[in-house]
C-alpha cells in the first residue's frame, strides 16, 4: 500500500444540440492549473476524472509520457479550486505506467456510491522502455483506495505474455463497477499490436471480471468479432447488467488500393457478470477512418445508455479528395443497448469550418448528461490544421431530458490550446476524450494544456474547470451524510465558534495547491 501527501453537417436525421429549450445557463470558473510539475520536458496528458459521492472530493489522474513515465493522482478537496497530489498506485517491478506514446488511456477511474475509488491502469517495467515500442508486455492492473486515491491497493488483474506483441500489448484500460453490488468491478482494455511488423492477428477488446472487489480476476473474455476491435467504454446499469461500447477495427489490412471498410460502432451486454455477452447491437455505422472508440454512461436511476463519439458526416470519409470536417455526435438507448435512438449534432459551430473530437460523458445523480470535447472552432487557419497543429479549446453542452435536447455550446476552457506544441497531436497524438464528471449541481472537466509551453521543450499540463449550475451542495449525492470538510466545519461553528471554525475550514480547503489559487467565476454561459 503506498501513501501519498495531499498539498492543497449532420447528415440526413441529425438533430442538432441547437434544438435545445431555453434554460438558464450554468456559471464557469476559471480554469485551474492542476500539474505543478517543475520538468522543462514534462508532458501530462490524457486526464480523465471522477468525484467521490460521499465527501464530494475530485480525483483527476493523468500520465507523463516524457518525464517521470509515471500516472499521478491528484486530488482537490475544494470543489476544484486547488490541487494536491495523492499516491502512488504501482508498485516495482510494474512502475512504467506512460510507456511512449499510446493512444488511449493509460488510466480511467471511477468510485462505487460508498466512495471507495477504483482505477484501471496499464503499467511495465521500466527495463523494456529502450526496447522497441512493440516489444514490451504492457500489464493491466486494478488500483482501489478508500480515502480517495491517498493510498491504494492494486492488483495484477492481466499478466501480459513477453515476447508475442499479439498478446503482450495490452492498453486503454477502462473500468467499471456494479453501484448496487461494488464487488462486481470490471476492466476493459484493447489487446495487439496492430500494425506492428509481427502482428499475425487481429485487435482483440478483452473485458475481465471480478466478483470480490478486484481482489481476483477471471480470465478476459473477447466480445469482438473476426474483424477485430479497439479498446472499450464499460457501464454498469442500476439492473446489474455490464454494457461495453467499442469500434470495429480492420483486419486483415485491405491491400493497397483497396478501401477501408467503414468501422461501426457497437455495443454488446452481460447479464451474468461477465461470463458471457449478448449479440452485437450496432450504434451507429462510423467511418473508413475513424478518430477513437466511443465513451459510454448510463443514468444512475433509470438505467437509460449514453454514448458520445466524434466523426465526420459522411461514412465513406476515406475517399480521396473527402474534405468534411469531424463533428461530436450522440445517441441514447432506453432498452439495454438492442436500438438506439436519434443521431444528434453536438456542436453548433458552423458546419464544415472545424473539427471537434474526443468527448468525454458523464451522467449527474439527477440525471444531467454533461458531454465536453475538444474543439477548434477558434483557430483562424484552415480546416487541415485544425486537429493536429492549430488551436483548439473545450466546449461543453449537457441535457436535463435525457439527451433529447441539448443547451447551446459553452466554452470552458479560458486559453485556446497551440497543438504545434506538446505531445496532444504535434506527431505524436496522445491525447484521450476529455476528463470530466458531474455532481447534481456542477459539472468538471479536465484536459491536456500547452499554456506554459515553448518550443524548446514543449512541455504540457494539465487544467481544469466547471459548469456550476448553483451553490456546492449541503450533502452528498445520495443525501445521506455531509462532505467531510462541511460536517468538521458545522461541529467547530457549534464548539469553537463561527469565525474560529471558519478559519480553520479556510486553513484546511486552501492548503497549498498544485497548480494554481482558488479560482472564480468566468460568467454566465448563454442559453
């Protein structure tokens, strides 16, 4: 157990987001630095994020790909406003978590409604890390903290074969778990090496099971089929029933001068636990090339699926000369997965001028949809530098009708990104959909930002902000206890006296950050 130290163009059918009724709009902070790493070479990447229901705490983890090769936990328990780090969850030999550039995930995580938090991570030994890329066996770990990623408990879910790059290389690790019955966990992750000059076989979607909390794993089962896979999104729905979203990939490789076949997305389901999984449904027919496997949430009441993806208007996008632009989509299911409903436009930029790609999805207890993505509506150049070298931001819409509507677009982030620099795309394109997770009064989000960048170095940090739809709430999300800092601060205010209590609470929620002071409000978004 390690411990750590907390310092404070729509095709035909589309709706657009636009159709949205009016509603007040949520109010944004300002955006929060939350890496303090000092490394002129540093490169912190891919955050993803979740809140604990019980205290109300943040938890964001990232990976640096060209420093500590490590991924960092941080922790933030004033609503967002500063920032600490929390420990370590791997162990040696297993301590490479950010081996060179993977596109996916290298950690996702995620807390069960008693607040115990659960983090799937792929991890080496640093010893492989001079070999060649595909030749080190990338391991799937389960990391569980109860004190919200201050200290942890992992364990060895996947052993990766050495030597054999079809079964060695295992990433994108995703994760899930059952909130009625917490020792139901699951992991998703993509297994191969695609691409590879070894590759002999196909990219292989795996999904592992454990019944005692993640202290045991049965063996991973593939839900892809001849075709192959990517890594997967994974939700547990209020029934106990495990729902997994992923895209096709291509295999074998069409010979030169062939098409691409165009990449469905699809979702498959298990009703017992991961031992076996239903037929596959399709969500939405993709691209020839496609930009990441879709994310998934589900409501935490009504079991309704959520699924949120970006590609371009026209599924033969593959053709030469196609110039179309990639576009946030989304679609609901209300049966388990067998159909899904309307194809709705994201964005409401005008079409065929940017490009908005990699969403993140979260579902609110009270059923607010929050999506965010990264988008490039702002940059003055032309549509070909618009993902990989020109600027881009976050935007942010959500739902309160269970994403038959969507609010206009809101920009969260407070600086557009310059991705000629850093290690997002700038030929190296690590990058994963946005972190964010949602409380019934605010929605936050996190991503990778070359604010601090230069281009000697080009290092990369991590920010973050939030949709705050009122104040912080009293109690926790399920109602049944108060955040801790709250609860300590209310028994002080009654013994101590209430200036002497609020100063102690202040002491507490402002201890020294990483990354930033306590931010305020931007505004109000339209809408």
């Amino acid at each position: 157990m390690a411990a750590g130290v907390l310092v404070a163009g729509a095709g035909a059918g589309v709706l657009p987001a636009g159709a949205a009724q009016s509603r007040p709009g949520p109010t944004v902070t300002d955006a929060v630095q939350v890496t303090a790493d000092p490394s002129a070479v540093r490169a912190h990447t891919s955050p993803q994020m979740a809140r604990n229901p019980k205290t109300g705490e943040l938890v964001i983890v990232d990976g640096d790909i060209r420093g500590s090769r490590k991924c960092t936990v941080y922790i933030s328990v004033d609503d967002g406003r500063s920032w600490g780090v929390g420990g370590d969850a791997l162990q040696a030999p297993y301590t490479d978590c950010s081996f060179h550039a993977d596109w996916g995930p290298y950690a996702t995580l995620t807390f069960d409604n008693q607040g115990v938090l659960y983090m799937a991570i792929e991890a080496s030994d640093p010893k492989f890390f001079d070999q060649a890329r595909n030749d080190a066996p990338r391991h799937i770990f389960l990391a569980r903290s109860d004190d919200s990623g201050r200290h942890w408990d992992t364990t060895l879910a996947f052993k990766a074969d050495e030597g054999d790059p079809d079964k060695g290389i295992n990433k994108g690790a995703t994760v899930a778990v059952d909130l009625k019955h917490p020792q139901y966990v699951y992991l998703g992750w993509r297994q191969g090496s695609f691409g590879a000059p070894t590759t002999k076989e196909k990219l292989k979607t795996q999904v592992a099971a454990s019944s005692d909390g993640g202290k045991t794993w049965a063996p991973p089962v593939e839900v892809t089929d001849s075709r192959g896979g990517d890594f997967p999104w994974l939700t547990v729905t209020p029934n106990g029933v495990l729902h997994v979203v992923t895209w096709t990939r291509v295999w074998p490789v069409p010979p030169a001068g062939q098409p691409n076949p165009v990449r469905e997305l699809f979702h498959v389901s298990s009703a017992d636990h991961g031992k076996t999984f239903s037929e596959r449904h399709t969500i939405d027919p993709g691209n020839q090339q496609h930009e990441h496997p879709p994310v998934l949430a589900s409501d935490p009441k009504t079991g309704a699926l959520y699924v949120a993806w970006s590609a371009q208007p026209d599924a033969m996008n593959g053709v030469t000369g196609y110039q179309g632009d990639l576009e946030a989509y989304f679609r609901a299911s209300t049966d388990g997965g067998k159909t899904w409903g309307q194809k709705t436009l994201l964005n409401d930029d005008p079409k065929g001028r940017a490009n908005q790609i990699d969403p993140g999805i979260s579902v609110a207890p009270n059923g607010r949809i929050d999506i965010a993505w990264y988008d490039s509506r702002l940059n003055p150049g032309p549509l070909a530098q618009r993902t990989e070298t020109g600027l881009n931001d976050v935007y942010y819409t959500y739902s309160t009708d269970g994403g038959t509507t969507f609010a206009p677009n809101i920009r969260l982030s407070d600086r557009s990104a310059d991705r000629s620099i850093g290690v997002w795309a700038n030929n190296v394109d690590q990058r994963l959909d946005v972190g964010i997770t949602s409380s019934n009064t605010a929605a936050y989000v996190a991503w990778s930002d070359t604010r601090n960048a230069n281009r000697d170095f080009q290092p990369e940090d991590v920010y973050t902000a939030s949709a705050q739809f009122g104040a912080p709430a009293a109690s926790s999300d399920d109602g049944s206890s108060l955040p801790g800092w709250l609860a300590v601060g209310a028994g002080l205010a009654i013994g101590l006296g209430v200036t002497t209590a609020v100063t102690l609470m202040v002491s507490r929620r402002s201890a020294p950050a990483a990354g930033g002071t306590a931010s305020g409000a931007r505004g109000a978004a339209a809408g």
